[in-house]
C-alpha cells in the first residue's frame, strides 16, 4: 500500500483483509456475510462470544491492508467483536459486561505473547465501549465491541486483543463456553493472497480419492510468518479433494504453511486444526520438497503430508503443490 508514493509491505492475519483509510468508520462485513462469527446453538439461552465461524477456538487472525496516514489519523471499527445471543432476538435491552485478557488472568494470551510473540499494547488499540458493556438491544441478538486504532502503529507488528464476558443482565441467560475471544491483527504478510492452486495428490489409505486441481484457495495472516489455507470451494479452512470423481474434504484438517523470513523457505506444516486435531490428522513437511516462495511472482511450491496414524502410518496423503497469486483476498 501507498504512503508518500513509497509502497509499505506489512504482515499477514484473518479470514478477509480490511482496508483501513484515512478516518475510516467500518462496519465488519465478514460478520455480517456469516464469514465470521460462531454458529448459532439451537435455541438455547447462551449469551457468546462471536469471533469465527469455523474455529471453536475463539481465536481468529485479522489481515489489514494498511493505507498509512501521514497525518496519523485514527480508524474506528464498529464491529470488533460480537456478542450474541443464541436463541433468537432479545425481548429487552440485554447489557452484557467484559474485561480485557492479559498474561495474568489467560494462559491463551500468556503463549501468544511469550511463546509465540505477539504484542500485547493497550495504547495500540482502544476500546471505545463505556464501562466495558455491550448492550443488545431489544429485538436483535447482537452487540458489538467498537474499537479504534492507528494504521501507522501496526506496521511492522502484530497484536492481539482479548476479551472475557463476566456478566449479564438477564438472569435466563447463561454463559457459553465461547465466553471469551481473541482477535490477532496487523497487516497483511508477503504470503498472504488468493492463489490457484495445481499440484498431485496420493492417499495411501483409499484409492478413490484423487486430488481436486485446480483449486482456488486463500493464504490468510496467522503471524508475520504463517498463513492459513482457506479452501473457497468448501468455504472454510480445509483441503478438498475428490472421492470417486465428486468433491469432498479431509474434516478438521486444513494446513498452515510457516516461512522463515530471510530466505522465504517454507519451514513447516502444520494442521490449522490442531497437532494432531481431535480425529488424530496433523500436517508434516516433506523436506525433500522444494519448499520455498518467490518473492517476485509470489509463487510457493510446497510438499506436505496429512498423517493419520490411526489410519495408515507414518503418512496417510501426500501433496506437492504449486500455489500461484491471483491477488488480494
């Protein structure tokens, strides 16, 4: 992105990238598009954190287009975090109060910061709701955390932003397990994009599955150094693939590809769902790949396995692909 005519390239995070412009107020339309936000709990009185509809984590990673502004102007996101009520529209004003989570009070925010190095900075980001409360009011089942940022601060750096419901004001409704949510950001990194995807694909464990090329994908920022691959024809993080000529997908298993910053090889896989997820898949880098991306025409040529011990041992499917940029998600 352009400031003083001199192109800023900053890092990578989440599901869609957001331009921030000069005194923008932006409403989040990934909520809104269901591309964000967990999935409703059939009619039961659960009040929520809303962070990301594929993910019961809670976790999500933003990518921001930075747009610096050389007056150093401050951007407002209206819909930062959402909380919800999950069996339908409210029938009063419902006051839902929070706190923010730090490396005190959250072992989840303690390993972002310490173990996986993102910046936990009160003065980068502040919350512009009073009293820490969001209200949802009468005949909607949502509300909203608005915050405000400075697009200058983010370059070079990636955040996070964590939050923990404490309280409601309707007695019938009780917390979720989704009582709390963390939002990673900062702008968008060097692998970040909309690719087309080639490659081949061997599973050792049945035959009727045959890769599904070409595919359109997206890389979205997890880090400065990793990307998350989100399949465009599921609609979710995942790999498709074809069983017996129709299309299909490995379920809990999409891969995260980590680049070493200096010489752009890629350094590892890993399974966004977990090492392993709960059905036992995780992701491996087959080193004899060649691994890397170019900077230039931002192609990445990778070799990976999907393992499944339970299944077959020590690799169930083998990839080796070739990721080539079609531009921006």
């Amino acid at each position: 992105m352009i400031m003083n005519k001199i192109i800023n390239k900053v890092f990578p995070i989440l599901t869609l990238a957001l331009v921030l412009s000069l005194s923008a107020c932006l409403n989040d339309s990934d909520y809104s598009n269901n591309l964000i936000g967990t999935k409703n709990t059939q009619n039961q009185n659960f009040v929520e954190v809303h962070i990301t509809s594929a993910d019961n984590s809670n976790i999500v990673a933003r990518a921001y287009s930075v747009i610096a502004d050389p007056a150093g102007k401050d951007t407002t996101i209206t819909q930062f975090i959402a909380f919800h009520l999950t069996s339908g529209p409210a029938t009063s004003d419902v006051t839902i109060t929070y706190k923010h989570m730090n490396t005190l009070n959250s072992y989840v925010m303690d390993s972002l910061v310490n173990v996986e190095g993102f910046v936990l900075d009160s003065t980068m980001i502040s919350d512009l709701n009073t009293g820490l409360k969001v209200v949802i009011p009468k005949g909607s089942s949502t509300g909203y955390i608005s915050v405000k940022l400075n697009p200058n601060k983010l370059i070079g750096s990636s955040f996070i932003f964590g939050v923990r419901i404490t309280a409601v004001s309707d007695p019938k409704y009780t917390l979720s397990n989704l009582n709390e949510g963390v939002v990673k950001f900062g702008p968008a990194n060097d692998y970040d994009g909309h690719y087309a995807v080639e490659g081949t694909f061997f599973d050792a464990a049945n035959a009727l599955f045959t890769g599904r090329y070409p595919m359109s994908v997206n890389l979205v920022t997890q880090s400065v150094s990793k990307v998350d691959m989100w399949d465009n024809y599921i609609g979710t993080w995942a790999h498709s693939f074809l069983n017996n000529g129709g299309g299909s997908y490995y379920g809990s298993f999409a891969p995260s590809f980590k680049f070493d910053a200096s010489t752009h090889k890629v350094i590892e896989v890993t399974n966004h769902y977990g090492q392993p997820a709960g059905n036992g898949r995780s992701a491996e880098l087959d080193p004899s790949g060649f691994n890397d991306f170019d900077p230039v025409t931002r192609t990445i040529r990778v070799s990976y396995w999907m393992n499944q011990p339970a299944v077959v041992s020590p690799h169930r499917t083998h990839f080796v692909e070739v990721f080539t940029y079609i531009g921006p998600r």
